[in-house]
C-alpha cells in the first residue's frame, strides 16, 4: 500500500490521476491529520472531491499514520445527464434530483439564511418561489420563523413537475401555501398577485428560459415597489449524490464559469439600476440577494 510522508501535494496529486484511471477504490496511508503541521482532513476532503471521489471514513493505523479510501463517484449516477422520459418528470419524485435536500449542504444552508436574513422574510407578505420543486426553499423558512409568522405570510410555489408539487403540498396541508403546476415561462397565465419576495434556486438558467427578459420581467410585472429577490445560482454539480464545486460549462471539460458570471452581473447591474441594494454570497451556490435602497 501507497504510504505518504514528506511528498508534496503535487507529488500526491500527480499519483491519484494516474491511479484513478484504472480504480475506482484507492487506499493509501497518510501523516495523522489530528498531529500539529499534518495536513488536515479538509485538504483531503478538497482532494478527493477534485478527483470526484468521495472519502471514506479514515482508518488509524497508529498514532502518526491514517489510511484513507477515495471511491470514485459515479458519473452516470447525475439528474444533469440522466434520461429524460417527461420534461415535465425531469425533476419529478422518480428523478434523481427529487432525493437531494439542499438544506443539509452547510455551505447552501449558510448562504441562504443570510438571504433570508437580509430580506427581513419575517416581515413579507407574499413569498414568491419559481422552481419550488418538494418545498425545500418553504420548509427552511418554516424552520426559520415563528409559526405564527409563517402562517400570516402567503406562499405561491410554481414548478413544472405535477408528481413533485403533489409531495409539496402533503408536506405543506396550510391554507396560506399554494402550489401552482406551470411553465414560468406562462407564469401570466395565472394571475398572481404581486409578491414582495420573488426566491429562485437554480431554475432562471435553465435552458427553456430566455433569462435577461425573463429576470426584467420579474421585476417589472411580479414584485411590488418594495419587493425583494433572492437569486440562487447553480456553481456545482451533483455527482452520486455529492455536491461538487464549480460549475460546468458545454464544451469544457473542466469547471469554467463564465456564464455563471456573466449571469450573476447582469442581474448585478440591472437590479441596481432599478434602486436595489445588491450582494453577492454563496459558494456552491452562488445567491444574489436584492433589497430596495429606500426601504
């Protein structure tokens, strides 16, 4: 077995590419992270997942070496490259996708109780969310606030996906959380009052949705005068159920995120031109947080 001392991590590096195209399991024993001047387990979390690979619980071998076991994730095991039977059922309770809560993933639940934070959610009337999906977005605003606060608020949740919304409104039996079956692309077509906190995660990128109009729109037809917008932008993969940093981009074999970017700035620019304060958060997930000035 592969035992590492005093080698550099470009050293390790180099030893893991080679070996991972033949393995899909790699043992190999390392200084104990636990010791003063080891490298520590977060570096080779980052290492693994670089490698998309995920770590194995570490072994101790004695009180200087541990062994470690990256298992290379499955790259098949993705709803990004999953068959699409319904594009309606893409995201549905038979998809891949349907399993992942992004309220258990630190860095998404960090950035997104900032947003919340920073909206004052508390103090809305009409909660927004384009891409609901099963709710997740409702459920930590739920955990977030007083019961009683959440049930004066009103709710509208929109997503394509019948099978996940029917799941949305068991987990949601109130009179003040409405679930809507629908295209945000004919989001007109239902009528909806304006709303003084518009919340979307991952689903204004998507590639039916033509996103500069579609975002203009928002605010010029869906947001009262002192609305506000949490954006959620996707900088991640999931792979075999691992969340992995940076996003990927068509003709790139590596993560690239110019388009992330390019996305994040307009919405940047615009929203400031319609007098809003805007910050910029997140990591895997990328959150654009707006606030009118004058409020």
């Amino acid at each position: 077995m592969q035992k590492f001392n005093t080698e550099t991590l470009l050293e390790i590096n180099n030893w893991l590419e080679i070996k991972l195209k033949t393995t899909t399991n790699l043992t190999f024993v390392v200084p104990n992270p636990d010791q003063e001047n080891n490298r520590s387990f977060k570096t080779w979390v980052d290492l693994a997942e670089l490698h998309f690979c995920k770590m194995l619980t570490p072994q101790k071998v004695n009180e200087d070496f541990i062994q470690l076991t990256f298992k290379k994730l499955d790259p098949k095991s993705s709803f990004h490259s999953a068959p699409i039977e319904s594009k309606e059922e893409k995201y549905g309770t038979e998809s891949i996708f349907f399993n992942i809560n992004k309220n258990e993933i630190p860095t998404f639940l960090h950035a997104y109780k900032r947003a919340l934070e920073a909206v004052k959610v508390e103090k809305r009337k009409h909660i927004l969310n384009l891409g609901i999906n099963k709710g997740d977005e409702f459920e930590l605003i739920q955990q977030f606030i007083e019961t009683e606060t959440f049930d004066n608020i009103k709710f509208s949740g929109i997503d394509h996906s019948q099978s996940a919304l029917d799941y949305a409104k068991r987990r949601f039996p109130k009179d003040n959380v409405q679930f809507y079956q629908q295209d945000i692309n004919t989001i007109n077509e239902l009528q909806l009052e304006k709303s003084d906190l518009i919340i979307s995660i991952g689903t204004l990128q998507s590639p039916s949705i033509n996103y500069k109009p579609f975002l203009m729109s928002l605010v010029q037809e869906h947001l009262t005068h002192d609305g506000a917008f949490i954006l959620g932008f996707p900088n991640s993969r999931w792979i075999d159920g691992e969340l992995i940093y940076g996003a990927k981009a068509p003709n790139y074999p590596y993560s690239e995120m110019s388009l992330l970017y390019n996305d994040v700035i307009f919405a940047k620019k615009y929203l400031q031109q319609k007098k809003f304060r805007v910050t910029i958060t997140g990591r895997e997930y990328v959150f654009l947080t707006a606030t009118k000035i004058n409020n």
